[in-house]
C-alpha cells in the first residue's frame, strides 16, 4: 500500500491534498523524499513563523519535553506565565493571556468573553458580534458562523448558533449595531478572504466609535499577528487598541497554540473557561523560543528589510506582467497578487509546484505568499525565480 492510497483510506478526506512527501526543511527551503527542494513561501499557511527545522527551536522543544511536557492548567506552568507576559508586553497593551490550541478555539474565547461582557455591563444582555464579508474565523459550529463567506453556513451543519451578522463593508457596521449587539470582530488584513488590507482611517474611526458606545473591538490576528503584518500585531500598524485580540498561527512555529488576549481581565472567573491542552509546558516553551527569535529580528532591522525586498519582488511581477498580475494586496508579509482570473490562480500554483516554489490561493483570483518570516534574500531570490520559469510554462 502506498502512502497516498493509506491517506486515502485511513484518513477522512477534507482537503484537497497534494502527495508530495516533505521530509525535512531548512528555514524557507523544503526538501521533499526525492531530495527535491521547494523554496516554501507558504509556511504552512503562515504556520512555520521562523521557517523549517530551526535549531533554536528544536533544541528548546527538546530540552523542555525531556523534562515535562504536560501537567494541566491545575498546577502552575512556568513557560506560559512567561510566554504571557513577553505577549503582552510586545502588544505594548494592558492585557492578560488565556491559551487555547487553535485559531478557532481562541476566537471562541473571545465570543465567550465578549457575551459575559454583555451581560455584565448592560441591563439588557448584549450579545450579538458583527463581523465582514470575506472574513475567516474558523472552523467550529459556532466560528463558521462568525466567518462572513456564505460558502460556509452549509444547511447541512445547521442549526447555527444565534448572535451573528456579517457586513459588506466596515462603514455597513454602524447601522447594524442594534440594541443586542455587543461587539465587532474583523481582520485588519483579511487572509483567507483574499489578502486584502483595511483603510486605516475607516477602522480608527469604527474603533472611537465602539469605544464611546462601551462596545467591543476584537482583532482577529490568527493570521496577522506574530510579526507577519511587520509589527507583533497589524493593530499597532492601524494605531488601534482592540478589547480582545487572537493569534495562533506562527506564535510557536508550528505547535499548536492559541490565544485570546484582552484588557478586560475580570470577565472570566475560575471555572468560565478552560482547556486540557492550552498553554502546557510545549506548546508555550515553543513559543516564549519563537517570540524570541522574531522580535529579535525585528528589532534588528531584518524583518523590516526582508519584507521591503519581497515587495520589490511582487511589484516587478505586476510591472512584468501586467496582463496576469492586476495588483498586490496584503502588508508586510501576509501578500497576496491579484490574478486577471481564478483558473490562473490554480494554474500558477501548479506550475510553481512543478519548478519547486510554493504558494497559496486565497479568496477567489488572489495568489498568496505567506513567507517563513525569517526567509533569507537568497530564497527570496531563488523563489521568484522559480516563479518566473513557472510563469513561463504557462
Ligand atoms: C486560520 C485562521 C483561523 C482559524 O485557525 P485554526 O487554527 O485553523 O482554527 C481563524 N482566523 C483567521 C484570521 C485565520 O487565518
């Protein structure tokens, strides 16, 4: 039995899987069980924050496991009081950290915060979140709700919870926001929906708005946050303050981890929520390593640098060409390329695979580049490239 037909038969099949067999990485690169090589501009969907089989990591996951790996949420942890507080100190905002295993999880977290919010602070319970078209915020019942993309809410998952109303746009929001409503949840870049980046302006002014109703601003950066927008979080970029903030994705390289952070530190009491696995000894060592290997290299110019070079990269394929390439979306490094159409889009990603670059779909016509954060020039370089002779053989 091959590999591919044991997947098929053993595995519940919801993806639409490409039987390639990586075995190993090194930072952005893939080596697949031929010993091809992949420059990854994927890292597993944003995942792989500080590229593949880093040393810094792997030595730090080792270290922590042969000691503990897990004791419960009963006994204190070391590695996730200290992950929580380098968190909150790189938001540069008054928060406190619950840690959950998924970007959904965290997102369900901050609706469970924000609906206790709503009862205890008004005298008719609020409880309804307002969210945006082409937005994603997972994968749970009650997340797939939250998510603005109708191609979701399939009839046969139903019965939703209540509580849930997506928008068009965010100016759409205002005259939503009725007497049960309690917050808005967004994405300032939209990942999933198509890399598309918010105005600032139009989310600061939704940001005053809610707060002089006492109204909650949660930021979704599951995608976003962890240095992918150039900042620990795009909300700095926006000059926002959210109430509730989620990551997941690159907080620990690929352990699974979440996390709801907000200012309202007193909603939750003991025993409101809980998880067997959030924050235990690996999932939170992985990412106290990650966080400092990115801030790091944020704080010593290379992020910034590296995420200026790849622009440079994407805006020559718009410039060369144009009659593909219609625009580039996204900031920092969470871009995306407009394509004339959605079958290019799969064309182009197959055709990348073929000459060893990978990259991402999002929304309908967009090409998506979610870089290992700590991707080198030379695999930058070696990418577009690729890219270039993959572009050609279509
Ligand atoms: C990926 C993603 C999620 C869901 O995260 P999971 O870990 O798959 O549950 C939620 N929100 C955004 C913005 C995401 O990109």
């Amino acid at each position: 039995m091959t590999l591919e037909e044991m997947d098929k038969k053993y595995v519940l099949q919801t993806y639409a899987r490409n039987y390639v067999n990586f075995k190993s990485g090194q930072n952005a690169t893939l080596f697949d069980e031929d010993g091809k090589d992949y420059i990854d501009f994927t890292s597993g969907i944003g995942v792989a924050s500080v590229g593949h089989g880093n040393a810094q990591v792997a030595a730090a996951i080792y270290e922590q496991v042969s000691h503990l790996t897990h004791t419960s949420n009963l006994f204190l942890i070391e590695p996730q009081a200290k992950l929580a507080k380098k968190m909150v100190e790189l938001s540069g905002l008054d928060m406190a950290v619950f840690f959950g295993n998924s970007g959904a999880e965290a997102n369900e977290g901050a609706i469970k915060i924000a609906r206790k919010y709503g009862q205890n602070k008004f005298k008719n319970k609020r409880f309804k979140v307002l969210t945006l078209e082409h937005s994603f915020h997972g994968r749970t019942i009650t997340t797939i709700k939250a998510t603005g993309q109708d191609s979701f809410h399939q009839e046969a998952f139903s019965p939703y919870p209540a509580g849930f109303e997506h928008k068009s746009q965010i100016k759409d929001i205002y005259s939503a926001i009725d007497d049960e409503t309690v917050g808005v949840m967004i994405e300032l870049i939209q990942g999933e929906g198509g890399v598309q980046a918010f105005d600032k302006k139009e989310v600061q002014d939704l940001a005053a708005f809610l707060r002089s109703k006492e109204l909650l601003l949660i930021i979704d950066e599951v995608q976003s946050g962890v240095f992918r927008s150039g900042e620990f979080l795009s909300a700095k970029l926006y000059g926002i303050e959210p109430d509730i903030v989620t990551l997941a994705k690159g907080l620990a390289g690929g352990v699974p981890i979440g996390a709801v952070m907000t200012k309202h530190k007193d909603v939750f009491k003991t025993g409101d929520h809980g998880s067997t696995f959030g924050g235990n000894f690996l999932s939170t060592r992985a990412g106290l390593e990650v966080l400092d290997i990115l801030e790091s290299y944020y704080k010593e110019g290379f992020l910034g640098a590296s995420i200026e070079y790849f622009d440079k990269k994407l805006q020559e394929q718009v410039k060369n060409h144009s009659d593909i390439f219609l625009a580039t979306t996204g900031i920092g490094f969470m871009r995306g390329l407009q394509c004339a159409n959605g079958e290019l889009v799969a064309k182009i990603i197959k055709a990348g695979f073929a000459n060893g670059v990978l990259v991402l779909k999002a929304g309908r016509n967009t090409l998506r580049f979610l870089p290992p954060l700590t991707i080198t020039k030379e695999e930058i370089d070696e990418g577009f490239a690729r890219f270039e002779k993959a572009l050609g053989s279509i």
